[in-house]
C-alpha cells in the first residue's frame, strides 16, 4: 500500500483536495472575522469586497503554493498552511488596529475600492513574506 502515495498523481489529488478543503474552511473563519457577508456583497456587485476577498483566496493559496514547494509530506504541508493562515488572519487584524481613523469592514462594505485594493495588496504581500519564511 505505500506505492500507492508515491504515485505522482495520487499525492496531487491528495495534496488539490487537501488545500481546497482548507480553503474553504480558511474562507469561512475569514466570514466569521468581517461584518458583512463575502457572498452576499460580491453578488451585489461590491466590487471593494470581492477584491479584498480575493485577495484573502489568493493568499492563503499563495501561502499552500509554498508550503508543498518546501514539504514532502502532506501533513508538513498541512501545518505550515495552517500556520500561515493563521499569520495571515493576524495580518488582517494588525490592517485594522493600525487604521483608526477609520473601520476597514465598513469601508469595504460600502464600496469604497481603494481600501478594498489596499486590502488585497496586503494579503498578496503577506502571503508572499510568510511563504518565503516556510521551510
């Protein structure tokens, strides 16, 4: 049976279903953590919230992408994403504490696409930052 998880194509799918199903899960701490609803917005046309919100998908899947460059197995691959979600919620956190002349979900909420690409910048870079420190 350990032939069968060195197959190519077996570690894929197992790793594409791994990091879909943490996706999910990731998105929806990340809808517990803002005052509106992603999906309702998005649908609305709130083009503010669909960039933060992609930039949050983009993240955490940037964040994966180096998490099974660096591991070769995928429970390594599992904690580091895990880990850096994690880094990358408190991120979102530190966006809000340092901008307080203003409420950040408020703003997206109504729209307002400059805080909304601020917000997608910031979870591309971080992304970027906690993936280079994974090993």
């Amino acid at each position: 049976m350990d032939g069968f998880w060195e197959y190519t194509l077996v570690e894929t799918a197992a790793r594409y279903s791994v990091v879909v199903l943490c996706l999910i899960v990731f998105m929806a701490v990340f809808e517990i953590v803002t005052s509106y609803n992603n999906w309702k917005e998005i649908k609305r046309g709130n083009l503010a919230v669909a960039m933060a919100t992609g930039g949050k998908i983009f993240g955490i899947a940037n964040i994966f992408r180096f998490s099974i460059e660096h591991n070769d197995s995928l429970l390594q691959t599992m904690g580091w994403g895990i880990f850096g979600f994690v880094l990358l919620l408190s991120g979102y956190f530190i966006f809000e504490f340092l901008t307080p002349s203003f409420k950040i979900d408020e703003e997206i909420e109504a729209d307002n696409r400059a805080v909304g690409f601020i917000s997608l910048v910031i979870s591309v870079g971080l992304s970027y930052v906690i993936g280079a420190n994974i090993i």
